[in-house]
C-alpha cells in the first residue's frame, strides 16, 4: 500500500471548498470578463434581431425569448399529466363507479370521502351516494386511478388552473367530478390511445 | 438677468433629462437583462390596453412608490434616517453640473457653453461629491437601528473609500496629460488628432488608465460586481429598513450615478461631445475633403454624439451588471489593494516618464 504523504496533500483534500488554480490569463480578469461579456452579447444580439424581425413579420419560425406568455400562450401539457380527476360515466348517464371504496383505501392523502348507498337496480350491487376529493389535499399521486378496476376515475383532464377563493369550494362533489369539464388538449372520449380500454 | 435666466434653464433642462433617462434606465436595465437571457421581461403594465413594449412599468413603479407604507424603525433616528436618500441622491445629480455636454451654442451675439457649471476644478469637484455619496449610505445603516443595516453601511464605506482612492489615482495620468483639471478643456483637447488621423481621444493616450479607472468607478458605485453593500437577500445591506419613496430615492440615485458615470467615461475617455473629424464649422477628413455645416447642425452632432456615447456605456454597464457574478468581500479589497492601486501608481510613473522624453 502506497504511503500517503500528509504534508503534500494537493490543495483539494486539505480545504472543504474546492479551489480552482488561476493562471495569468484568468487573474488580470480582463480576458475572461469580455469572455463573458461577449457570450451575453450574443444571446442580446441574436435575441433583438429576432424581436426587430417579428415586428416587421419577419423570421416567425424563430422565438426571442425561450418564455411562455402565460395565460395567452399556453405550454403544451403532455397526454399523460396528471390533472384534476373526473369520474366516468355509463352509457345512460349515471357514474360508472361501483363505491368499492379502493381508491379511498389507496389514497395517501385520505382526501377522497365516498358514502356507499344501494343501487336502485337489483343486478347492481352498490353506487356512490356522494363522491368527494378534497383538491387541496390531494398530491396528484394517480394512485386512485390506477387502482380503480371500473376505470371510473381519470386524471385526463388537463386541467392545471385548479384555484379558488375558497378551501371549502375546493372539496370536488361527484356532480363537480362528472361534469366531464375538461382543459384544453384534453383527449376525446374515443381517443386511440387509449386502446387498452377495449 | 439674461445670464442668470440661461443659467436657470440649463440647470433644469440637465436635471429633467436626468432624472427622465433616469427613469428609462430602469425599463432598460429590466428589458435588456430579460433580452439577455432569453426572457421577455416586464411587458404587463398598460394604461387602456396600451402595452408599448412594457414602457408604463417605470410610472407604475412611481406610483407603486408613492402608496408603499413610508416605515421608520421605532428605535431609529427619524432626522437622519430622512437625510440619508436626499444625501445619496443629490450628489450624483450634482456631478453632472461639470460635465460638459457640448460646445458652445452661438444666438446671435450670445454665447452659451453647453455646461451648467465651468468650475477649473471640475475632476476634483467630482472627486469630493463622489466621496459625498459614502456618507448617505453610512447614514442610512446608522439610522435604521439595525445591525445588519449598520454592518452594511460599513461595509459600504470601507468599499467606496478604498475604490475612491483608486478612482482618483487612476485618473492621474489623464490630467498629466491635458494638464488641467477643467473637463471642457480637457473635451477641447479630444477635438485635436494624433499622427493625422486618429483621435486625441482620453483612451490612446491611457488605455491602461481606463481600464483600472472603469472597475474603480464601477465599485465606488456599489454596482454587480462589486456590490456587496447592498447584496439584496444575502447579506444585507444599508438600505434594509428603507421603503416607499425613501428606498426609492436610493433605488433612483443608482440609476443616475449609472448615467452620470456613462457621461463620464465618454468625457474622460471617449472625447465627449467630439465627433471624429468634426471641427466649428463642419467635417475636414484627413484624407482630404471638407464638408461645411451650420453651426446648429454642428451643435446638434455633438449633443447627438455625446448621448450616443452615454447610451452606449449605460447598456454596458447593464451588460456587465447581468453578466459578472459578484466579488466576495476579501477579493474585492484585494483587487483595489493589491491590483488597481499599484498599477495606477506604475502609470502615473509610465505617463511621467513619456511626458517627459516627448515635452523634454
Ligand atoms: S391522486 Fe392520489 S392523493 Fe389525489 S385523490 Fe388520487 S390517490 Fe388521493
Ligand atoms: S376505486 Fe373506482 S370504483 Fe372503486 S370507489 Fe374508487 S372510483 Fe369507485
């Protein structure tokens, strides 16, 4: 085993912050500074030619600035984001969850309240009375969707804005959750992708 | 009567466009930092719909100012925590009186110098309210009864005093040059050539004198990166317990000593009001050719070139601002002690040394 010289430790093991070793060129600052300066003046350059070109209509392929203007430009969500939930409907309207309670049981937040009632039909053993999901506990984990064997509950809205002025307006009840409001981008109902259903 | 109502107009005709440019530097700083790094940068302040690229920000600012809640600390000294802004503030706007921004306007019989105020002590009179400035800072951490406002304050003073003993010695070499303090001489000197055709412009003569008195100047004040004094979230600066119109006043200040700074860099260095090859009465190219203009155009070239050059040094110093990330406090008190102060004194040895084998 090779013998470790203490004294001459290189700079690095014997200071807790790491050290870069300057030469000439970097210490009189000058040479690396315009380096920096002339890096920022590109990007200002390229970006003002860009702006001065859209506003003559000019080079619209190409974006000045790498930011969204939020609430007129959207960012494109992806198909598979999670966002509010919804829940599914049979073909004659009512709620194709069956109130087995899993999603409630998998929930890690415990923000989903279902009452269970009798379906008025005999050959259908229960439904939910009222379907709650307390928004602003939830943590968008997707747990409830993936655990629900009815495919009653979707996440597939798209829609991020999830606001109010008020918590208890943030309790979702199952009209809320059936209205099969959806945000922009959201997928149809008879979307390809989701051949799996069939 | 006459001379006193010139005297009248001139002052306040510099003191509008100061405090106006003051107020578009701060859409500029916003816009050009938000261009620089690929953003778009404050653009949502309309009145009736009407955005102009973002150009009500600075009014809303002004507005948002006047609302804020003016809070004293209970335990400060009210008199000094209200003269500490006015006292940051007014010397940077009272630089700007020795600046000369053109030559002389001829109505007539009338001679008007473009200049509030021909002081033939002009640098030093810089000099000594540029050291004003220190006291509105040390004031203010004073003042608030805050330690971490007065650690601020010191620190700022400690900065501004070492970087002020630099701005002055690097500036020597330049006034052994023109041999005068009086900064329209020293312009009038820029007009002339060196070898025929280049400009007698600060620069040639001091490259090195510029590049040690730009940082110094930049650091007297307090700006990225070397502006530890204020150091916003980190470390606190004297301005803590400052708000509404009296952080505003500090906040301005800034924005006019980065102005009057540009304004100065381009007299000392970059030849003022001078154009290239432009004489009294028009252009006379040293390859031959002249081009005779009216006195009024001339003036206006000049006024036209003059704002050019302050334009250009306030988007440098933006440029640098959101570039370079700041010096901690050792490095910065290295860099004036060790760096700037000794080069400034071997170019005052160089300068003299040449003055003396050229003028014998
Ligand atoms: S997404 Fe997660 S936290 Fe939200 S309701 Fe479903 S299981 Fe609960
Ligand atoms: S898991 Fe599905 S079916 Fe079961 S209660 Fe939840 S939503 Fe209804």
């Amino acid at each position: 085993m090779a013998k470790i010289d203490y004294h001459n430790l290189p700079v690095s093991y014997k200071t807790s912050v790491q050290k870069v070793d300057m030469g000439l060129w970097e210490k009189i600052y000058y040479p690396e500074v315009i380096r920096g300066l002339l890096l920022t003046t590109g990007h200002f350059v390229r970006n003002m030619i860009v702006h001065t070109a859209h506003v003559f209509g000019m080079m619209k392929d190409k974006r000045g600035a790498v930011t969204y203007q939020y609430p007129e430009e959207r960012r494109p969500i992806h198909r598979r984001y999670r966002g509010r939930h919804r829940l599914m409907k049979k073909d004659d309207g009512t709620e194709r969850c069956t109130a087995c309670m899993l999603c409630e049981t998998v929930c890690p937040t415990n923000c989903i309240y279902i009452v269970p009632e009798e379906h008025p039909d005999p050959t259908v053993e229960k439904h939910p009375a009222s379907y709650e999901i307390d928004i602003l506990r939830c943590c968008f984990c997707g747990y409830c969707v993936e655990v629900c064997p009815c495919d009653a509950i979707r996440m597939d809205t798209q829609d991020v804005e999830i606001a109010g002025w008020d918590r208890t307006k943030m309790v979702y009840n199952k009209e809320m959750l059936m209205a099969n409001i959806t945000g922009p981008g959201a997928p149809p109902e008879d979307d390809p992708a989701q051949w799996w259903l069939k | 009567m006459l001379e006193t109502a010139i005297i009248l107009a001139k002052i306040w005709g510099v003191l509008l466009t100061l405090v106006t440019l003051a107020a578009i530097m701060t859409w500029v700083e916003r816009k050009q930092s938000a261009v620089m790094q690929d953003r778009l940068g404050a653009n949502r302040a309309d009145v009736f719909g009407l955005r102009i690229i973002g150009l009500f920000q600075p009014m809303a600012d002004g507005i948002k100012m006047f609302f804020k809640e003016d809070f004293v600390p209970p335990k400060g000294d009210k008199f000094l925590h209200t003269l500490a802004p006015i006292v940051a503030f007014f010397p940077a706007v009272v630089i700007f009186a020795v600046v000369p921004f053109g030559d002389v306007l001829r109505i007539g019989t009338l001679e008007i110098p473009l200049q509030v105020a021909r002081l033939n002590i002009g640098y030093l009179f810089i000099l000594a309210f540029g050291g004003l400035t220190i006291y509105g800072t040390v004031l203010a951490g004073w003042s608030s009864n805050n330690k971490y406002s007065l650690l601020g304050g010191l620190r700022a003073a400690a900065q501004m005093i070492s970087y002020e003993v630099c701005v002055g010695l690097s500036l020597v070499g330049l006034i052994m040059v023109f041999g005068t303090l009086q900064l329209d001489l020293m312009v009038k000197q820029q007009g002339e050539l060196i070898f025929g055709f280049l400009p007698a412009w600060g620069i040639f003569y001091q490259p090195l004198g510029f590049l040690l008195f730009f940082p110094a100047v930049i650091a007297e004040t307090k700006r990225v990166p070397f502006d530890l004094p204020e150091g916003e979230s980190e470390i606190i600066g004297y301005y803590t317990e400052y708000s509404g119109l009296r952080f505003g006043l500090f906040y301005f200040a800034e924005f006019i000593e980065i102005i009057v700074m540009s304004a100065l860099f381009s007299t000392l260095f970059f030849g003022g009001y001078q154009v290239p090859y432009l004489y009294a009465d028009g252009f006379v190219f040293p390859w031959g050719g002249s081009w005779n203009l009216p006195h009024l155009v001339v003036v206006l070239l000049q006024l036209g070139s003059f704002f050019i050059k302050i334009a250009f040094f306030c988007w440098l110093q933006v440029l640098i601002r959101w570039t370079l990330p700041r010096f901690r406090y050792d490095q910065l008190m290295r860099l004036c002690w060790t760096g700037i102060l000794p080069l400034a004194v071997l170019n005052i040895l160089i300068t003299g040394g040449i003055l003396l084998l050229i003028k014998g």
